[in-house]
C-alpha cells in the first residue's frame, strides 16, 4: 500500500496569506509617502514595444556564415573604408522574412538598380511607393510622417532611436555615396545577379556594410584573361576615381587608398622597401596607377638618399651593368626617357647635341672594330645579338635600316644582316611574322619573293 503525504488545506491558506501580509508591510515601507494631493500614478499609454529581429545580420548578432559573404571575403574581410565610407543605420528590417516569407524580390524593393548607371545613385525603397503598400503608415509628408494604428505602421516598428517618431520625425539614416564608379544596369543586364556582389542577402535579416562589394570579388570576373572577360575591363580606373592627370584619387576622408596584400603581393606593409622592385619590375603599369615617374625619382635620383638602390659610383660603373642587363634597367627606368636623356646631356648618344660630345671621345669602338670586316667580338652585330635592349635604348628602328635595308628602300646600303644560309630557311620567319621583313624590303622587292 503506497503511502501519500498530505497537509491541511485551511493550514496552507493561513500561511499564504500571513506571508502575503508580511512583503505587503515591507514592500511599504520601502517606498516614499505620497503627497495628499498627488494623483495616483497612470500606466504608460503606447509604450514602444521592442523588438529583437532586424538588428543584425544574423539574430543575436551572431557570425554570418563565410559561403553568406560577398565574394573575396575570405581575401578582404571587411569593404574598404576609403571606397565604401562609414554608415549610420538607424532602422531594423528583415531581408529573410520579406524574401522568403513574403515572397518579395530584390526587384521589388531596389527597382531603381535596374535602370542605375552611377554609383551615387539613390538605390534604397521609396517608402511611399514600398513601405505603404503593407504598413499602415503614409510617407507622403517625409518631414511629418504618419503612423497608423496598426502595429506595424508605428514608426518604432521599423525606426531606431530615442524618441523615434516624436513629431512626425526619426533618427537620420546615413548611406554615403561610395568613391567608385559602377553601374548596376550594366551588370544586371548581363544576369550579373545580386549575389554575386552582395552575397546570400536573402538568408539575412539586417543588410549592413559588410554586405558591400570586395575587390577580390570583382576580380572574379575583371581578372580573367582577355578573351574570357569580354567586356569586363581589368584596368583600375574602370572603377576607381581619378584626377584630372589620369592618376587614381588615393586621399579621402576616411583615410588613404592603398592596395591590399592580395593584390600582386603590393601590401604597402613595413617590408615594402624591399619588395617593391620586383613588382615594379613585373608591372611598372601597374605602379603607374597611382604614381609617378617623380615619385620614384625622389629615392632613385638621389634627392631622397637611399644607398640601397645603387652605390655611391654607380655613374661610372652602370654601363657594365646594363650591357649584362643586370639588374634590369627597365624595372625603374625608361630607356628613352630617363638613359637616353643623360646620355645625351654628356655627350654619348648619337642625336645628341654636337657641342656636348667631348673632343676625340667616342661612345662605340672605331669602325674598323666596331662596323667593318671581319667581325670580331666587339663587332656590334654580336653586340645587339647579346642584348638587343641595349641597342635600342638610343637607337630607334631607322638607324638599322640606314645600312641594312635593301637599296631601294629609303636609300638603305643594302647590308644583309642575315647568316649565311638564311635564304634556304627564309620562308619560316617571313610566314611566322612578316612585319619585320618589311622594314628592309619592299612589297616587290625579288629576294623576298623567293622566300614566299
């Protein structure tokens, strides 16, 4: 037989109700006397609810999953401040539940994408035209709105801020044009969908910056050999700003642009001192986006002294150095700018001024060495077979065919420079590439049509 404990039901009503007394009398004592003629307090009337959706990406502001992120994420974590600058978010709103429950499109909501050329295009809903479709609010008055009485037409259901809707007014909303150029038609019209720039925006609820494009995204498409790109230019000003010179604009309010560290290892990082000339080197285009030739003179010409670049009697050792071509003038240099402009000041460039050449110097050996038979090793056809750059860092096309070009083109003196030999093989190079054959013969000329 199973025993049950049970208590009189009188007992525990007398002792619920002394303890009821007992935190009555202290809950009384702890609170002040009221005045004789205040009134009795009144319950707050409208008291904005608070909600707990739409205030982050993810509910309770938890990590977003990286495959969510806009492409180059993984490259960029956060958008760049100086192209995309700070925002002021002062509502909440569900990305999730108007895609997915409501069944809305992008389109929907960012119609004016579609028709959008500039990057500083006003790309949010119109509220009149959007929000009071299904709010009970009207937006016609954007300096007094009205709210509704429903409870999705009030104006702290969509807007933050202490005193949300107090006159008719909110919390400014700050969106700042980003410092690009693109156009959304463009990209749209090519099914270019939003979530190639944006990411999973409709697995979110509150859209931020962070749902802004990363440059190693738009790679994706920009960075593709020629062909494969089509119509996607790869050059940083189809979508960086520039100044009148054509340079990239570097300075903004938000800080200096500078490329990240995924971007041809050009990470403007502590070691750049050391790392720059083999990107300068690869790509002196490249470096040319933002800066100048005076901005690499500075430390190369001497002004800023930077021991490391050359030795302090490079002057007179250099010429041994570029017949090797070791290490590779070109990396800094133009040849017929920067080399050809000093050899001319010094006398040893061939179109330079006749005063500026030293009495009896010459910059090539004698002719007897330097242009007659028999060819020794100082023959300059061996020469310009050992390092052709070097030739033509002073001498332009013309200067061969003065004296190798057939007779009948431009007076040439018709010195073949040709192997012996060569006309047997000479139908190769003339099929491969026979631009370089016309330099010295004509169209008619017969010795190239016995190598057709």
């Amino acid at each position: 037989m199973t025993m049950r404990a049970t208590s009189p039901a009188p007992l525990w009503s007398a002792v619920a109700l002394a303890l009821g007394v007992a935190l009555a009398f202290i809950a009384g004592l702890s609170l002040p006397a009221a005045d004789a003629d205040q009134e009795p307090a009144k319950a707050t009337v409208g008291a904005p609810k608070k909600y707990t959706s739409g205030l982050h990406p993810m509910p309770n502001g938890d990590p977003v999953p990286l495959e969510w992120m806009p492409p180059g994420t993984k490259e960029s974590p956060a958008p760049s401040d100086e192209i995309f600058p700070p925002q002021t978010l002062t509502i909440r709103f569900n990305h999730k539940k108007h895609v997915q429950d409501l069944k809305m499109s992008c389109k929907s909501s960012h119609g004016a994408a579609y028709q959008s050329a500039a990057a500083s295009d006003r790309l949010l809903p119109e509220p009149t035209k959007t929000c009071d479709a299904c709010h009970d609010v009207s937006h016609a008055d954007l300096h007094r709105v009205v709210a509704g009485t429903e409870e999705n037409g009030q104006c702290t259901y969509c807007h933050l801020g202490e005193g949300a809707g107090v006159g008719g007014r909110v919390a400014r909303f700050v969106m700042p044009s980003p410092n690009l150029r693109f156009n959304h038609k463009k990209h749209l019209d090519r099914n270019i969908g939003c979530a190639q720039c944006h990411g999973r925006v409709e697995e979110l609820e509150l859209a931020t910056r962070e749902q802004l494009p990363r440059m190693a995204g738009c790679f994706g498409c920009h960075a593709l050999p020629v062909p494969a790109r089509g119509e996607a230019k790869g050059e940083c000003t189809t979508c960086h700003l520039t100044e009148p010179s054509g340079k990239m604009v570097q300075e903004f309010a938000t800080g200096q642009l500078l490329p990240p560290d995924w971007l041809h290892m050009s990470g403007h990082t502590p070691d750049w001192i050391e790392r720059h000339k083999s990107v300068a080197g690869s790509d002196s285009k490249y470096c040319a986006s933002c800066h100048s030739e005076e901005d690499c003179a500075e430390c190369h010409d001497g002004r800023v002294r930077n021991r490391k670049v050359h030795p302090n009697d490079w002057i007179t050792m250099h010429q041994a150095a570029a017949r090797l071509d070791n290490p590779r003038c070109t990396s800094c240099h133009q040849e017929t700018q920067f080399c050809g402009d000093c050899h001319r000041r010094v006398g040893v460039a061939r179109d330079g001024p006749a005063g500026n050449r030293p009495t009896g110097a010459r910059f090539h050996p004698p002719p007897s060495v330097w242009t007659n038979a028999p060819r020794t090793g100082e023959h300059h056809a061996w020469e310009a077979q050992r390092n052709l750059n070097a030739c033509v860092s002073c001498h332009a096309e013309r200067d061969c065919a003065t004296c190798h070009a057939t007779k009948g083109i431009a007076g040439g003196g018709g010195v073949s420079p040709h192997p012996a030999g060569f006309a047997k093989s000479c139908g190769q190079p003339l099929s491969r590439n026979p631009r370089p054959c016309m330099v010295c013969h004509g169209p008619g000329d017969g010795m190239l049509e016995r190598c057709r």
